[in-house]
C-alpha cells in the first residue's frame, strides 16, 4: 500500500483513480439518477394512461399513492438502522432489487390496492432507500469537499428530472404503460448492481485511504473542523433531544409537501389554465435545467457559509414559485414558474445534505437521516391530496396553492432559526 505522503502527492498531481471516493462518487449519482422512476415526476407521466385503461378517478389513484407513500416511511426508519449495521453496499444492493419488483408489480396491477402495492414498494425503496443510502455514504469519503461532492449527486438528480419523464412518455408511447415500467425495471438491475459490487465501499478505512483522498492532516480542515466532524456524533435519540432537529424536520416537509402535490397534478393544473398538456414535460425539463447549475452553486455556497441561510434561500424561492403558478396562465409564465421552482429545489436538496452530517455527526447518520428522509415521505404522502380533492369539488387548484403559501413562509423562519446544538450529554444516550 501507498504510503500517506506517496498518496498525497498522487492526489494533488491530478491522479484522481488513486481515490476511490470519485468512483464511489459517480456511482451515488447514478444511483439517485436511477431512482427516477420512483419518484414522482416518474410515476406522474403514468397516471393518464392509467387512467385511460382502467377507468379509476384521479383522486383514487392519488390516494392509492399517498397512502403507499405514508406506509413507506416506517419502511425507510427501518432501513436507516440497517444503513448504520450492514454498510450502504449492502443496503444499494436490496434496495435495487425491491426497487424492480415493485415497478414489474406495478406493470401488472389489475386492481387499485395491487397498485398501491407496487407503488409502496416503488416509494419506500426507490424513491426513498435508494438516495438515503447513497446520500449517506457521501459524508464518510468527503470531509473539506463535501458540498461540492453532494452538488454533483444534485446534477444527478437534475438530470433524473429532466430526462425521466420525457424517457417515460417515450416507453409509453412505443410498448404501453405496463411494458414501459417492465423495460425500466430491468435497465436498473443491469446497470446499477453491478457497478455497486464492484465500485461501492462503505468507508474509506476498509481499503486503507483517507477522506478527501488524503491524510487528514493534508485535508484542509482545521483542527476544530476534524474534531467537529469525527468526535461528535449523535445518536437518533440525542438528536431528537434538541430543538434544531424538529425545525428542520418540519422545515424539510415543506418542500417535499408541496413540490410533490404540484408534481403529481402537474399536467392537470397547466391545462385547468387553458395551457397545453404537452408543456408538463417541457417545465419538469425547465425546472431541471435550473436545478443543475444551481445544485453546484448551492454546494459551493454550503462549503463556505451556513447551509442554512442557503436553504433559507430556497424556501423563499419556492414561495415565489406558487405565486407565478397561480397567475401562470401563459407558456411563458409557466416557465418562469418552474425555473424558479428548480432553483428551489437544487439549492435545498445539497444543502440538506451538507448540513444533517455538519450538525449531528457521521456515526449514526443512518438513523438520522431516515428519520428526515420519513418525514419528507410523510409530506410526499399528504402533497398531492389536497390539490386533487380541491380540483374533483371545485374545479380549480387556485385555492388550494394559495392556502399552502403559508408552508414556505413557515420553512423559511424554520431554517434561520435551526442554529448549530451544543454536544449532545451521555445522559441523552
């Protein structure tokens, strides 16, 4: 093995494949790419075919999809505790598979509870394990450098949001809705179990490096930063102990509430406003391409500044956002719409991720962040119901966006307020 001084001067000459973190790096990335067709911009292109072929109401298969995205959040604290015993290899490696029977089970569903089946499985260990056990696995290989490494994985996401849908409705249009969840299916298992075995560690110790790639003393940490990050480190418990935890778990429900209620109905809203149904795959396109650049900036603001004045920042940028959709009776203001909700959603996503690992330590981050992860379902779950019982009793969404403006508002205060906790006392154990 390389000495320490040999591969610190291997890493700043560029020779990057000396570290695995890069390989492990690109390998989360396309992990959350790949979870695109549990999430719900994923499953929303589906709905009208669904809709088309069966006969079911909106609000039922709505409902059917809340209600499996609310029974998945026991599944993913369960998960988290497994992040922290077995290592997030293992737990990429079930997701995946449990992630693809879920979509081959959706492709069949003949009945409205088989469906929310499939789509329970598709929620808990596609859109939820998938990422949690890819974003976990960051903040053990990235140290001095981790906003810019989580920056990426939000290009990933990005990217996931744009091509996705459009990927989606391409399959549906040439082999059906069934078929296309079936071919999305088996491109999972082939492309990212294998990369898993082969590429993903859990920490950078089981193979003798160090995090940034280099002895810690190289990194470019202080050594109040070292200390922060590898000596204290916070049990689920402890955590919950404090007040910052709960406001940014009631700050983190704000985002996914919303986006995913706006996300669901987002072809039904745009037309309820005279504009074509076609644009739906055109804003989730806008909205991604604003969210690339925007996760990379958010990931060099969290390395530099509080991560939460920059998710302060998206909060306002999502209250802005619900103001241009309800006047958004034109292409153009329509686009204005979801540029700013990508900005929203790219400068959240990083900086969550930066800060959660900042404040309450690596050890037990599993737990953790299943927890916030559980909580973001229940708010996936609860999103898309009061947009659609508005829509079936009044015919409109307007009332229903304007009275969660108030989310936002509450987000924003939420996150200023959420200061660093002092370290947790044994007794809290």
């Amino acid at each position: 093995m390389r000495s320490p001084r040999e591969f610190t001067a291997n890493f700043r000459r560029g020779r990057g494949n000396d570290f695995a973190g890069n390989s492990i790096l690109a390998v989360v990335t396309l992990a959350v790419f790949l979870s695109g067709p549990g999430q719900t911009y994923g499953v929303s292109v589906f709905i009208d075919p669904i809709i088309d072929e069966t006969g079911w109401s909106r609000s039922l298969i709505a409902s059917m999809y809340s209600l499996a995205t609310l029974l998945s959040a026991g599944g993913i604290l369960i998960v988290g505790r497994y992040i922290d015993r077995l290592g997030n290899r293992r737990v990429l490696v079930v997701a995946t598979v449990l992630f693809a029977i879920g979509l081959i089970l959706a492709s069949l569903a003949i009945h409205p509870l088989m469906l929310m089946v499939a789509f329970a499985l598709m929620r808990t260990f596609g859109s939820a394990s998938l990422p949690l056990a890819a974003r976990t696995l960051i903040p053990h290989w990235f140290l001095s450098r981790r906003g810019k490494a989580f920056g990426i994985i939000g290009v990933g996401t990005s990217l996931s949001l744009a091509l996705f849908p459009v990927f989606g409705e391409a399959l549906i249009g040439a082999f059906g809705w069934r078929m296309a969840w079936r071919i999305e299916a088996v491109l999972l298992v082939l492309i990212l179990i294998p990369l898993v075995l082969r590429r993903i560690h859990n920490r950078p110790e089981d193979i003798g490096q160090h995090a940034d790639g280099m002895p810690r003393e190289a990194s470019g940490l202080t050594t109040s930063a070292i200390m922060y990050e590898n000596d204290v480190s916070w049990t689920l418990r402890q955590a919950m102990s404090t007040s910052t935890f709960w406001l940014l778990i009631g700050a983190g429900l704000v985002p996914s509430l919303v986006v995913t209620g706006l996300a669901f109905n987002q072809i039904s809203i745009l037309t309820a406003n005279g504009l074509p149904a076609s644009l739906a795959a055109t804003t989730f396109a806008v909205e991604s391409a604003i969210a690339l650049p925007t996760s990379l900036l958010s990931g060099w603001l969290s390395d530099r500044f509080a991560a939460r004045y920059v998710l302060a920042a998206s909060q306002f940028c999502l209250a802005a956002a619900m103001i241009f959709l309800l006047f958004a009776d034109s292409v153009l203001i329509a686009l204005v719409y979801a540029a700013v909700r990508g900005a929203s959603s790219g400068l959240w996503i990083v900086a969550a991720d930066v800060l959660w690992p900042k404040y309450f330590g690596r050890a037990h981050l599993g737990s953790i962040r299943s927890a916030t992860f559980a909580a973001t379902v229940l708010g996936a779950a609860i999103g898309p119901l009061p947009l659609g019982i508005a829509y079936d009793y009044f015919g409109s969404y307007s009332g229903a966006i304007a009275a969660m403006l108030i989310l936002p508002v509450f987000g924003f205060f939420a996150v200023l307020y959420a200061k660093p906790p002092a370290a947790p006392s044994v007794s809290a154990a």
